[in-house]
C-alpha cells in the first residue's frame, strides 16, 4: 500500500472536529461573557451598599438608584430595602443579556442577579452575598 492512500484521513477528521472546537469555544466565551455580567453587578451592588451605608442618615434611596444607572444603564430591575434602625441595606438587582452561542442550543438569554447585603457592625462595613 502505498503513502497516498491515508493523506485524506487526516483532512476528513480535522474537516469534522473543526466545527466542534468552534463550538466549544463559542461556548466558553458565552458563559465567560454572562460570568463578567454578574460579577460586574456584584461589584455595583457593593458600590450602591457601601454609598448607602456611608450615606445612611441622609435618605440616600434617590442617590444610591443613579449610582445603579451610571455603572450599568440596562439593567432590568432592582430593590433597594433600608432599615435605618439596624443600619442595614440590601440591594437585589437583575440584568438579562443575550448569548450569541445561546441562540444555537435554546437558551438565548441569560439572566444575571446579583443579591447583597450591607450593615454596620462595630463600626465596620459588613458586606455578604444573599437578601
């Protein structure tokens, strides 16, 4: 048998496997793109709760809003709960975003949340994820 007869196995299984490295690597960066989102409002929820505590006496609800909307101006919703008398602040925001990878497998948007709560503790800033 001569060396001609294999040359075309190897372009026959890269031709196959190409398409699934591109794939997966669309993948990644489409659940990497959604990770980034939500730690992006992670770090604005600290923002908004650390403002808020700093700012606590002073009725910072309008303040602590156009904070959320000058660090992200898409974001879907939020809830902001002040409690004043235990010097406690949660804050919940939600943001949806589209995949461009998501599209193929059925799951075109992904929808992020982020869900922190400040307080004040012998007079540190406590920051912790969950409402």
């Amino acid at each position: 048998m001569s060396k001609l007869g294999n040359k075309g196995q190897a372009l026959a299984i890269f031709v196959i496997f190409v398409p699934v490295f591109i794939m997966v690597g669309a993948f990644v960066v489409d659940l990497s793109f959604a990770n980034y989102n939500a730690r992006k409002l992670d770090n604005i929820s600290q923002i908004v709760i650390d403002y808020g505590l700093d700012h606590l006496s002073d009725e910072p609800y309008n303040n602590m809003v156009d904070l959320i909307y000058q660090n992200d101006s898409e974001i879907d919703s939020y809830t902001i709960n002040i409690n004043e008398e235990e010097s406690k602040i949660d804050v919940s925001i939600t943001k949806a975003t589209k995949g461009f990878f998501g599209s193929i497998i059925g799951k075109e948007i992904y929808n992020e949340k982020s869900e922190l709560s400040g307080y004040i503790k012998d007079d540190k800033k406590i920051i912790e994820k969950g409402v």
